[in-house]
C-alpha cells in the first residue's frame, strides 16, 4: 500500500509541474518543451525502456540472492548504453546535418532521456524486490527537487530549455542520493554475460518496440502540428495530451505498480497457469476502473478546465482532451490490462503488431480527415490509432490467453459506468466551478461504488471486505 501511496504522490506532482511548466512558459514556448520532451521519451524508451521491463520481470528478492548475474547484466548494460549514446551524440554533432530545431533542446532532450531511465531502472530494481521505503523515498526526493527545479526554472527564466535542465538535475540527484539503498553487494558489472543480455532483449525486444511506435505517434503528431501551424498550437495540442495521458495513467500505473508483481509472483511460485488466471482477474479490475475514470473525466471536464488549466490554454485543452479519450482509455487497456499476458508468458512478439496497426490507422486517418483551423484531425487520427490497437492487441491475445475476466464483470462495469454517465450528464451543464466540481466527483464515486457493491464487479467487493477484515 504504501508503493501504491508513493506513486499516486508522485503522478499528482508531475501534474503539478506540468500545469506550472504550461503556465510560466505559455503556449509557444511549451510547445518548445513539449517538443523536445517527446524526443526525450522516444530515444529512452529506445535504449532504456529494456532495462525497466526486465529489471521488473526477472529481478526479485530471490534473483538478487540466487541470480545475481541478473542484477550485473543489467547495471554493465545501463552503462554501455550510455556510453553509445554519448558517442553517437558527439559523432552527429561533429559530421551530422543541421536539424531544424534547436540544438541546445535536442542535446537536453537527450540528457532527460538518460536521467529518465535511470531513474525508471531505479525505482524497478526497488518495485521488483518489493522495497516500499526505497521506492519512497526515490520518488519523495524526485518530487522536491523538481518542484523547485523544473517549476522554479520556468517561473524565473521563462524557457524551455531550463526547465528540461531543471529536469535533468532532479533526477540525476535523486538517484545519487538515493544510490546506496539501491545496492546489491557482490554484484560486479565485469560478471555480465552477453546470453543473459540476449535473454533480457528477447523478452523486452518486442514489448520496446511496440511502445517505440506507440512514443512516436505524438511525437509526429507534435512535429506536423509545429510545421502546419505554429509552436503555439502545438503547445495547445500537448498540454491536452500530457495531462490526459498522465491522468489515465495515474489510474492504470497506480494499480499496475501492484498487480502485475502480484501476477509475477503467482507465477514463480505457483506456475504458469496461476500467473495468467492472476492477469485475467487483474484484467478486470482495471477495466473496471479505468472506464468509469475516463468517463468521468469527459464528465467534470468543464470544471477542470476552469480551475487547473491555465487561462492560455482554455478551450482548447477541454476540445482536443475530449478527442483523445477514447485513444487514452485504449492505451490504458492496453498496457495495464491486455499486454500483461504476453509479459507473463513471455510471449511479447505481438505487441509490435498491435503497434503498427496503431500507426497504420492513425495514417490512414490522417490522409481520410479533412484539415482545419486546429489540429483537430490529428487528435482524433492518434485516438483513432490507439483504438485500433487495443481491437489488435486483443485478437493476439485470445489466442495466448486460456482465461479472461467474465463477461459479467465487464458489462457489470460497463452498466454502472452508463448508469453514472446518465446521471452526471446534466451536471455537466452547470456553472464549472470548486462546488460544481466537487458534487460531481461525490456523486459519481457514490453511484459507481452504490453498483459496485450491489454486483461485485470485478470482485471489488470481496476485496474490500478482505482489507477491512484484516485491518481489524
């Protein structure tokens, strides 16, 4: 519970900063930001984003006593992908052709995606062995320093280029702070083995590609937006994404973070089939939440509007948000209900499928969709991918997985999701406001939880009552 309360922290925080970054910079020059943090995310996620995936897969308390080749392995390979980073930089700066962007927020955006795998690896290693004091106290450290850094670099200096450096020095800090709980004596990095390496990237090979595709799509869809229109709109066009994207992921991660080390452990100790009934009900139990989430959220998107997002970004945000939600409920389903089968079975090769049919449609959508005044085709191109991927992602796994959450559970969520819906929606025209808010958010969590405990959806019932029971 308490790694559970340590993540929901830090996803508040990052929405924190975000909203300060979008407020002190303004639509331009955070498109600037936005920008240049998607190439951050697309080249971690290319070099680093193996080394989470399988730091959380085949590292744990008994690996790190029975296996700790593992733990080498994965440290030495930390270091030379760093080291081949650097030289490819400094190679393209020298001999490379001049990009059309700024280089200083190209070599920035290349540093965050270091300083952010770091620390990814680092709160993995902590996740995997179960340590909530050290998860905490990483992401507690993190919080602070980049509160101060990366908000306070924004309100002084107005750039975006100092808010990424901000960035950057909160996490390289934190994980030299928090380093010596993180070791793992007796392990030595000239003990990695390239078959261990291969193992590790047979596994995480397809999971990182897909994801790769999944990266790029807004990536792209920032950049055309920057050439079509301005950096203006495509700060516009970015807020709304990472703000959507961090709030379903706040509610997918905040439950991932525990039941996918569950579904790892049922496996290991139980076997196989074990593991993948544990993915099946987990499945449900996000399903569950993430529909009635998202639902919400279109639901109370006025009074959000009215009281977080900044005065620049008003209309627009609630406009090109309200497009991609359905796109962001996919990615959610996607990632914290559906691909945990092939993780478990270690059957990853379809998810680059599921990618490129996201990247297929979203181009087709894209050259079908009429252009306008925004980059409203754009947004609903991206949702449009991410739905086409969760059609494919689960036609894949129908074949991998024996068990799957009963339809009963499903349309249970699905009623009361449209019960609540139905409910809520005259609310929705109300003066947006604190109380407006406020009588919403009640209203909707009482008539959801009201189904929930009359039909035990998804067996949240049942684990309620086994939590109360054991904190008596």
């Amino acid at each position: 519970m308490s790694v559970l309360l340590a993540f929901l922290a830090n996803t508040i925080t990052n929405f924190i900063i975000g909203l300060l970054v979008a407020k002190f910079l303004g639509p331009e020059e955070y498109g600037r930001f936005a920008l240049a943090f998607s190439i951050a995310v697309v080249v971690q996620t290319a070099l680093y984003d193996w080394l989470r995936l399988s730091a959380t897969r085949f590292y744990s308390r008994r690996t790190r006593e029975s296996e700790p080749i593992i733990r080498s392995t994965l440290g030495a390979s930390f270091l030379l992908v760093t080291a081949f980073l650097f030289v490819t930089t400094l190679v393209y700066a020298l001999i490379g052709p001049t990009l059309d962007f700024d280089s200083e927020l190209i070599l920035l955006a290349l540093l965050t995606a270091t300083a952010n795998g770091l620390f990814d690896y680092s709160t993995a290693l902590a996740r995997a062995r179960f340590e909530d004091a050290a998860y905490g106290r990483l992401v507690l450290v993190k919080n602070m320093l980049a509160f101060v850094l990366i908000g306070g670099g924004a309100y002084v200096f107005r750039s975006a280029g100092v808010a990424l450096a901000g960035g950057v020095a909160s996490l390289f800090g934190t994980v030299l702070i928090s380093r010596p709980a993180l070791h793992d004596p007796g392990v030595r990095y000239r003990d990695a083995e390239i078959d261990t390496v291969r193992l590790l990237a047979a596994y995480s090979a397809p999971i990182v590609a897909a994801h790769l595709l999944y990266q790029t799509m807004p990536l792209a869809a920032r950049a055309i937006v920057a050439s079509v229109y301005d950096f203006a709109e495509t700060g516009q066009f970015a807020l709304a994404y990472d703000l959507g994207v961090r709030a379903v992921s706040a509610f997918g991660s905040a439950l991932d973070v525990l039941l996918f080390q569950i579904a790892v452990a049922a496996h290991e100790k139980h076997g196989e089939d074990r593991g993948l009934a544990q993915v099946a009900a987990n499945m449900g139990v996000v399903f569950a939440f993430l529909l009635p989430a998202c639902v919400g959220l279109w639901l109370v998107m006025p009074s959000v509007q009215a009281l977080i997002v900044p005065g620049q970004y008003r209309g627009p945000f609630g406009h090109y948000l309200g497009l991609l939600l359905p796109g962001l409920f996919a990615m959610g389903m996607i990632n914290f209900g559906v691909n945990p089968i092939f993780q478990i079975a270690k059957r990853t090769a379809p998810l680059v499928l599921a990618a490129a049919a996201a990247a297929a449609a979203s181009l087709l959508l894209l050259f079908a969709l009429p252009w306008g005044r925004d980059a409203s085709n754009l947004a609903v191109a991206q949702a449009g991918g991410y739905v086409a991927a969760l059609a494919a992602t689960i036609y894949f796994a129908l074949r991998a997985q024996p068990v799957w959450p009963s339809f009963w559970d499903l349309y249970a969520a699905v009623v009361g999701t449209g019960v609540m819906f139905v409910a809520l929606l005259p609310m929705r025209g109300m003066a947006p406001g604190f109380a407006t808010l406020v009588v919403q958010v009640v209203a909707g969590a009482a008539i959801y939880g009201a189904m929930v405990l009359v039909f035990d959806i998804a067996g949240l019932r049942g684990h309620a009552c086994a939590w109360l029971r054991a904190r008596r």
